[in-house]
C-alpha cells in the first residue's frame, strides 16, 4: 500500500517580503516531503502569511483561521501554521483566540519551519517570536514565478515612522553579506531566472550594520557598491530594488543605475505625503522639497524613468490644506504609479493613540480623490510609450486573452500582445505599443 505524501498549501496577504518569505518556506516544506495543494481543503498543513499593515488583512486571516479551525475538530492531524506580521505581534494572544494553531511564527524564524515544525509533530503548541539572529539562508525557495524573482538583501527596519508596525514585527536591521548575495542571484542565473528584485523594507540602508569602511570614510557596503557588485551575474538580465526610503537615497546610487545596464529604470520611492508637517508627524525624516529634488535628480540622469510610490491620507490631524499639499505633489510630479492608502491605527504605534483622529467619512472621501487623480496623471504618463518600441520581458499567458501573453517594460509597465507562450516565456522581445492606459500597454511583437 503506497502512503500518499503530506500536502501543503499557503496562503500570503501583504508586501514583496512576505511573498518571498513565502516561497523559502514552502521550499522548506517541499525538502521535508511536502507536496503544494491548490485548494487549501486538499492540504494536510495550511501556513497563513500574514501582514497587519492593514485592518482588513488582519480580520481576513481570522475569518480563513475559522473555517480551517472547524475543520480541524475533524480532521485533527491538520497542521495549521500562522506566520508573518500578525503572528508577531500576536504571539500567545493568536493561540488563545483560536485554540486550534498548531504554530505561531513571527518573520524572523521562517528559515527555521523545519524545527518548529518538529517540535509540533512531537506534541507541542509553539509560539516563536523572540527576536533571533537571521541565519544565512540555504533554502532553496519554490519561486512562484520561472522568470521573475525576490532575493531579500536586508531583514527589518530600524526606523521609527510613527504609524508603521514593521519595526516591530520585522526587528531590527540586518544585512545579508554580499557574496551570500550574489551566490543567491548565480544560483538564480544558473535555473534560468531573467530578472531579480533585491528587497529590504529599507534597502537604501543596506549594508549599514555590516563591518567596514572605506579609505574615504564612507560605509564599505552600500546598496550602491552592492549593485556594482552583483551586476554581471550571468544569466539575470535585469536587476530592480524595493523599497527606498527617501532620507537614504543618493546621487550615487541614481549614477550607478544610470551607468549599469542591468538595471531598470523604475524607482519605487514611497513620499507618504505631500505636506512638510505632516511628513514630521510621520517621523519621515525629511521634507517634500527634498522628495522632489531626488525625483529631480532622477529625471536629470534618465528622463524616461518611472517613479512609483506610496502615500498615505487621513493621517491624524490631517486638514484639508495638507491633503491637498498631496494631491499638489502628486499633480505637479506626474508618478506611473502610487500604492494609496487611508490611515489605519496600527497597535503599538504612536499614532493610534493620538487624539486627533479623522473620521472614516473623511479619509474615504480623500482616498477616492487622491485616486482619482492618480488614474488621471498615470494615464498622462502612459501616452509617452504609444507607438514606441519597449522591451518587455515575458513572464505569463494573459489570463483574460488567451492568445496574448504578458510582460514587463523596464520600466516595470504591464504590456500584453499577441503571441505563444510556450515560445516566448523568459524571453526579452521588443513589442511596439499601439494602445495605452492607465496602468497597463498592449502592442505587437517586432521581430
């Protein structure tokens, strides 16, 4: 009689760190015999990755914890598995809330789920939130992607930013050395990847706690001299980083993403708001004139470059002449594109303690305008490419249209057009565009 293998299946809310957080640990799992199971009522172990930046992500892993945790009063060798944001900064509270978790892990400990893992199967109910030394990572991640793919650069954050949890719940700063790097993104080449996206919740502060300087003085390892040092991994043909943090962001850096070619002409620079006091209640760390100098200085070496962002609206105490400081910025500096947000108090911040709340009413109503100006200036953006020649690096089928497939500009723009997959995936073509939108292209193919 053969024994069917375990199945497993995971489920990831939030940001870039937790889907690459993801894929290291269903590699993981996939090295202890596991096998991915589409549905998660197929799996045997169910591993929710969760992010609480935002309320909702937060009710919704409940709302998929109950149903999972009804079924496992039936089926009561389901493993189920709570880690990411919400698991560290819900520790215990997690287990007594639903009784039924057999592991709750913070974001830390997700190279060590073979460990935790056989701590469980020998009985116990484990909670690993301590702060730990990340070790180097070995694993070999399941890429959800053949083309594309994360390479994290440095864990955690040590700013303060008065409305963010990620400190808290990511620790604090931690390099990845750079030959640990580079073997990571050879390995990568080696299996055919075509593009890698360095990340770090701060990567522009990369290489701060690592020892070293050099003869001028200055940080022997910045997330420029790593840039210069990885750039010529054979195989990757195009590098990108996120997410920058505009108090770190140099003329150095932008010159070296002029000079090497690998790398894309997309930066991703959250502002999170457009007014001066504002910024100083956030704790940001700079002004908007100094935001606006560096999307200057970008412009000056790459004109064509695309700038996407984050902001936030209905932050405390916001009047309506500061969110309209917002929306002059967004207007005057024309983004491809802008993650947006209203304001959410997230426990254990300083701002969610602060008695000058906005009402929902109110941030609704400043999210939907701010939107609607996004649209409209990410449309105006999008007319340069009509009729241009873009290289788009295939990645997929377009779900929608089966004979199209899908790719990304350099400058990170989704494009579709006609073609086969089958020939075209992992390939850099030259497409000519003929239709435009908001945030997306189509073209043909140009041989």
């Amino acid at each position: 009689m053969t024994v069917s293998p375990r199945r497993y299946h995971i489920t990831t809310f939030g940001c870039q760190m937790n889907k690459a957080d993801s894929e290291r640990m269903a590699g993981i799992l996939e090295d202890i015999g596991y096998e991915w199971a589409e549905e998660p009522d197929q799996a045997d172990l169910i591993l929710y990755n969760t992010c609480t930046i935002r309320d909702n992500a937060e009710q919704k892993v409940y709302s998929y914890l109950g149903r999972q945790a009804k079924r496992k009063q039936e089926q009561p060798d389901l493993t189920l598995v709570v880690a990411g944001c919400v698991a560290q900064q819900e520790g215990e509270k997690l287990l007594r809330r639903v009784p039924e978790l057999d592991l709750v892990m913070g974001p830390q400990h997700a190279n060590r789920l073979r460990d935790l893992l056989e701590e469980v199967l020998n009985g116990s109910q484990v909670v690993a939130t301590e702060a730990v030394h990340i070790l180097e990572d070995i694993t070999k991640p399941r890429r959800d992607s053949a083309v594309t793919a994360w390479v994290n650069v440095i864990y955690g954050c040590n700013e303060r930013c008065t409305y963010c949890v990620v400190p808290n719940v990511r620790g604090i700063e931690q390099s990845r050395t750079p030959a640990a790097i580079r073997a990571e993104m050879e390995e990568l080449g080696r299996q055919g990847y075509k593009e890698v996206t360095l990340l770090g919740q701060n990567i522009d502060a990369y290489g701060r706690d690592l020892p070293g300087v050099t003869a001028d003085g200055r940080h022997q390892h910045t997330l420029t001299d790593l840039l210069y040092y990885v750039h010529d991994v054979p195989g990757v043909e195009r590098i990108r980083f996120a997410t920058s943090h505009p108090r770190y962001f140099t003329e150095r850096l932008i010159r070296a993403c002029a000079e090497l070619p690998k790398l894309c002409e997309h930066f991703h620079i959250p502002f999170q708001s457009g007014d001066n006091d504002i910024l100083k209640a956030m704790a940001r760390g700079y002004t908007h004139e100094r935001y606006r100098r560096i999307i200057d200085q970008i412009r000056s070496y790459m004109p064509d470059a695309a700038i996407s962002a984050d902001a936030i609206v209905g932050f405390p105490g916001e009047t309506e002449a500061q969110f309209e400081n917002t929306l002059k910025l967004v207007e005057e500096i024309g983004f491809d594109q802008l993650n947006t947000a209203a304001y959410s108090p997230r426990p254990g911040t300083p701002a969610a303690i602060w008695d000058n709340q906005l009402s929902e009413e109110v941030k609704s109503d400043r999210l939907q305008r701010l939107n609607h100006l996004v649209s409209i200036k990410a449309a105006e953006r999008s007319q340069r490419y009509l009729g241009r020649l873009e290289e788009v690096l295939v990645e997929e089928q377009n779900a929608k249209e089966p004979t199209q497939v899908m790719g990304r500009t350099r400058g990170n723009r989704l494009t579709f057009f006609p073609g086969d997959l089958a020939l075209l995936k992992g390939k850099v073509v030259k497409v000519e565009i003929t239709e435009v939108r908001a945030f997306s292209l189509t073209g043909v193919m140009v041989n």
